[in-house]
C-alpha cells in the first residue's frame, strides 16, 4: 500500500489503495490523537491554513494534527484579519502563504477554488470544501468512522440525508461509498436532489443507489444515517430554503428499535434532536474526533512524500 497524491482536491482522485493506505495509517495515529503516545514527524515543518468560509471542526482537527505531530501551524480562520480585506486576490495570497508553508489547507466558497491554487503553487494543496463541490478529508474521516465501528465499508447500506444537492461532504462521501461498494439511498425533498452529474457518474461506476423524499422508506434496511444540514448559505433565494427547513428530524422515537448508527459531519441546526447524542445510534462526536488521526494520516503522507 503506498500513498500517491501531491494534492488533496477532490476524492475522485483518490485510488482505492490511497484511501486504504490513509485509514490503516489513522489506526496508528489514534495513540497519538489520544495522546497517550508522542510523535515528532512534523517537527520543523509548517502548515498553512487558508480558511475564506467558517469552520469548527476542520480548522481546529488540521492545527491539532499538524501540532500532535510536531509541527506549526499559520494562517488565518477569517479573511476579515487578512489583507483578503484590503483587496488581494486568491492568487496572490496563496502564493504568500506557501512561501512561508510546508502545505497549504483551503477552505472556500467557490467551487474550484482549491483546483486553481494547487496549479498556482509547489506545495500540497488540500481542500477544506470549496462551495458546493468536495470535502475529501471529511470523507475519509467519514470511512474511516464506518471502518471502526463496522469493519468494513463493502456490503454497508448507507442512506445520506438532507441536503443533497448543495452539501459538499455526501458529494465526496458518495464516490467512495461507490468505490468501496457500499449501497446507498439518497433521502432529500425533490428540490434538493444530489446532482445529475454525480449520479451519472455512480451509475457508470455501477454504483447500487436509490432516491426517496420519504425517510421511513429506508429506516429499516440501513447500517449508516448520514444526516446533513440544509445548507443555507447556498441558496440563491432565503424563501426557498425556509420552505424546505426541516424537512427532516431525526429523534429517538424515530429510531427506536432500529439497527443503525446515526453520523453527521456537523454542525448540526435542528435535524438531530440531542436526546439522539448520548444514545447507542449517536455517532457523530465520536465521527469528529477520527478527524484528527485522519488528518494526521494524511498530512503525513503528504508532507513526507513530498520532501
Ligand atoms: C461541513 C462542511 O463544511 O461542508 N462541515 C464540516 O466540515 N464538518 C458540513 C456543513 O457545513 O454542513
């Protein structure tokens, strides 16, 4: 098994023997992550982190990774402390912070944005989520959490819920459940489909999927629940987007019984109840911790091969 990106962009890049290689590599992370063990890979090297959209959970596993690991982190969270503010294009701040950076991290509201740096500059690029488009570290962390508690990802039956047409991470997600020959259900109101493209590119990889705005349809044949949020800040008209808001609502009544585990790639508005959190189904802290060993994995990987 071996690692063969220089970038991290998009998971249809990705070869099933990289994803493998970086979810075996996080197994022997989580010492660390837990720091019961210590580790010093990164030391002298630094990460530059380029965040042009909010984050909690991505931003702060990729500083702890990079910091568990040994290494530094620089950069800004908000474009409103950088000169981004006083005008300076994508290009240009790019280009600085990989002057200064081992390998870059890039969260943006365009799609494509992360494509175009990684063209710009030497070091690794990894996306963060760009727009609508991909966020495939949150898919690795996403197969990673359905290895540990399944054993596998091959024969599982995930539904992926809510928001599926602006929703980044079931974009990513779905391509490798693909790979990995999992079966899927795409649960969403008609208005927030997943894309055509990407369903025409599952069923060219003979992909097993199903749609339904109904979510009882699927209740009692899934492993994995996969609930997004309806991702407001993507829609073109605010009208629309409070007609489709809680669509649905995922609580412990509706579970009852069921034999699943309930994920999310967080934050959370209102579709999972708390009474859901401190279940047996509730995954979905647990999934974000996994973030850091997979980052780790992945940086490491990266940064190394790239030496
Ligand atoms: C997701 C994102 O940014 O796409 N968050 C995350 O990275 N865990 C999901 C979301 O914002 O709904």
């Amino acid at each position: 098994m071996s690692f063969s990106l220089k970038n991290v962009i998009s998971i249809k890049d990705f070869s099933k023997d990289d994803i493998n290689f970086i979810l075996k590599q996080a197994e022997e992370m989580e010492p660390v992550a837990r720091s019961q063990k210590m580790s010093q890979t990164m030391a002298g090297k630094i990460l530059g982190m380029m965040f042009y959209e909010p984050s909690t959970r991505t931003r702060l596993s990729f500083e702890t990774s990079m910091k568990r690991l040994g290494g530094g982190v620089i950069g800004f969270a908000e474009t409103g402390a950088s000169s981004v503010t006083k005008g300076e294009n994508l290009a240009d701040t790019t280009r600085m912070v990989a002057e200064y950076a081992d390998a870059l991290v890039i969260r943006h509201n365009l799609e494509g944005a992360a494509r175009y740096v990684s063209d710009i500059v030497d070091v690794p690029v990894i996306n963060a989520g760009d727009g609508a488009g991909q966020h495939p570290t949150q898919t690795l962390l996403d197969l990673y959490t359905m290895k540990r508690v399944f054993g596998k990802i091959k024969g599982l039956n995930v539904a992926l819920i809510g928001d599926l047409k602006y929703g980044r991470t079931v974009h990513s997600l779905s391509y490798a459940l693909g790979m990995f020959g999992a079966k899927m259900s795409f649960v969403s109101p008609p208005e927030l489909r997943m894309p055509q493209e990407t369903l025409h590119d599952l069923k060219g990889a003979n992909a097993v999927t199903q749609e339904t705005n109904d979510i009882n349809n699927v209740l009692d044949e899934v492993d994995v629940l996969y609930v997004t949020r309806i991702q407001k800040e993507r829609f073109p008209d605010p009208e629309e987007y409070l007609r489709i808001k809680g669509a649905y609502l995922i609580n412990s009544e509706l579970l009852k019984g069921k034999d699943l585990i309930v994920m999310h790639p967080l934050p959370r508005v209102d579709e999972i109840t708390p009474d859901v959190d401190d279940t047996k189904y509730g995954k979905y802290f647990e999934q974000a911790f996994y973030g850091v060993p997979v980052r780790m994995a992945l940086l490491d990987a990266l940064i190394k091969s790239f030496e």
